[in-house]
C-alpha cells in the first residue's frame, strides 16, 4: 500500500479537526431518522443553508424503465461515465455536483450521465441498483446513438461506488454482458456492510461518517437484514465473484472508516486478473473531496486523468 498526499498532513488533519468541532455541536444521529429529520437532512447535508447549484449545462432526461437520470454533454465526447452519486444510499442527488460533472464532462471529453435513483428508507434494496442497472443497461444500448461512442465507464462516491460494483456485477450475471463499461472509478465505497474491521473499529469519531453512522446507513438501506444477509454477493460486492469486472480504480482515505473495505476489495480485484490502481489519501476522511482542500484538487485531477485515457 502506497499512502499519497502526506506534504499535504497537516492541512488535511487541521481540517478534520474543524470539522469534527463543528459536528460536536449537532445532535448525534443513531438508527434510521423518522420523516421530519430525515427531510431536514436531506435538505441540509453537505450544503449548509445553500442549495447546491444547478448549471444550466446540465439535461434532466427520463430513460426507458422510468429512471430519471442528469446528462452533461461537451462538445468534444470520447466516452461516456456513468456517475452514480452517493449519500448512504438515503441523501443525494443526480443534480447535487453540477459544477464538478460539468467540470469533468469538459476537462475529460466525456458525456456524464448521472442517476436518480431511489433512495431509501422509502425505496430500500433493491430499488436503487435496480435503477442504477437499469441506466447501464440503457446506455449499453443507446450509448452509440446518443452520444456517438460506444465507451463507457462508471464510478461514483461512497454508496455510489457500492452502486458502480453491483451494476458491474448485475450486467454480468443477469445479462451476460461483459466488457461493455471498459473501467470503473471508486472513491471511498463501502463494499462489506456487514461491516469490515476498520468499520468497526472506527467509533463515534465526529467526522462526515462513522461506526454509528454507517450502521444506520445499513439499516435504511437494507431493513431487516441480519449479519449474514448483507454478506450476501448480491449487497456486498466484497463477496462476490469478481471475474470479468474492467480496469479499476480505488480511492479512500487512511482516516475513512471504510479505509478496509477499499484496501481487501482493491486486492480481490486484482486477484480477478483485472489491473487496479489504488490510491491512499493520507490523513483523508470520509467524503473529503466534498471539500475545499489541497487533496480535493489533487484527487479531482487524478479522476480526470484516469478517465480520460483509460479504455480508448
């Protein structure tokens, strides 16, 4: 394992630091919120009192099957990235990173088709990845005619990286198709949510995600499900089989608590045959490319570089 970024220590842990500060001031969330919280979550994660920005560059499109999906399009494409965003499969949406999409549709040539999935507790699993394999299931279909190239790739943050694994996984087995999405880009998923040693081991360390947090995260996502049932391949990819998966790679930070989930699945990956590029953020946390950081610049450059070259 090679730790990257460790000039940049200080600044990142003094960030940590402030922001754990300021999460000491709020209540602590344990279990599943009931609707009111759960509203004012949703309205207030990640963005403080502002809304996120919606460009106008941005295209709200419903595709066959009924999803909902967010499509930024340059002028220039030479591929295709299926972006599913994160939130602990509860929070997010396909128009909450406009500016980074967009960002990264221009500096990558590449047309960024985010989803709206359903999220949970209303639509717990498996209605998420059902409409995450829904959208890759359509732009393996209509990829060349919408957008003129046949190049696909996915990725996405968090449960949006678990998302990526399982949709790679549900092409593969319900379908048989392989070989379509030539890579996949993953930052800091959780891959085992019967919960890996670094899981939970973590604590109730105020950072944007925790032990306590990841298991309420579980817990809306997959309600009734005891230990043995989120093992399964089918919720948790770590398990899984994961031959003829793409080119990969896996982004987390040594202050995630889901610093194993990427470290054990980045090695069964490699151990499938297919090539893995793992990078480990010193002093990162959760989610930390959500923030204003040296790091941020940093990781955002590596993902366009790494998009923009991988399977030509």
């Amino acid at each position: 394992m090679t730790i990257t970024d460790e000039e940049c220590l200080a600044e990142t842990l003094k960030f940590n630091e402030c922001f754990a500060a300021a999460a000491a001031s709020r209540p602590v969330r344990e279990g599943v919120p009931d609707a009111t919280l759960l509203a004012t979550l949703r309205r207030n994660r990640l963005a403080g009192d502002m809304p996120p920005v919606r460009l106008p560059q941005g295209q709200d499109r419903v595709i066959a099957g009924g999803v909902k999906v967010r499509a930024f399009v340059p002028d220039h494409v030479d591929g295709v990235y299926l972006h599913i965003h994160g939130g602990g499969w509860a929070f997010g949406s396909a128009d909450g990173q406009d500016e980074r999409l967009w960002w990264l549709a221009e500096q990558a040539r590449l047309a960024v088709v985010s989803v709206e999935y359903r999220l949970a507790p209303e639509h717990p699993f498996p209605a998420g990845p059902d409409d995450c394999e829904t959208a890759a299931r359509w732009l393996v279909g209509h990829a060349a005619a919408e957008f003129g190239t046949r190049r696909l790739l996915i990725g996405g943050e968090s449960a949006g990286a678990h998302l990526s694994v399982l949709t790679l996984l549900r092409l593969r087995d319900r379908h048989g198709i392989i070989g379509a999405f030539r890579a996949a880009h993953l930052l800091f998923g959780p891959y085992d949510l019967s919960m890996t040693p670094s899981q939970r081991l973590f604590g109730s360390k105020r950072l944007l995600s925790n032990t306590g947090t990841l298991r309420g995260s579980y817990e809306m996502f997959t309600p009734k499900m005891g230990t043995e049932q989120r093992r399964s391949p089918e919720v948790s990819p770590l398990f899984a089989d994961l031959t003829g998966l793409p080119p990969a790679r896996i982004v987390v930070g040594t202050e995630d608590p889901l610093l194993d989930d990427s470290l054990f699945l980045a090695q069964r990956w490699q151990a499938s045959g297919a090539p893995v590029q793992l990078g480990v953020v010193a002093g990162a946390m959760h989610g930390f490319t959500l923030f204003p950081l040296t790091i941020t610049e940093r990781e955002l450059r590596r993902e366009r570089d790494f998009l923009s070259t991988v399977g030509g």
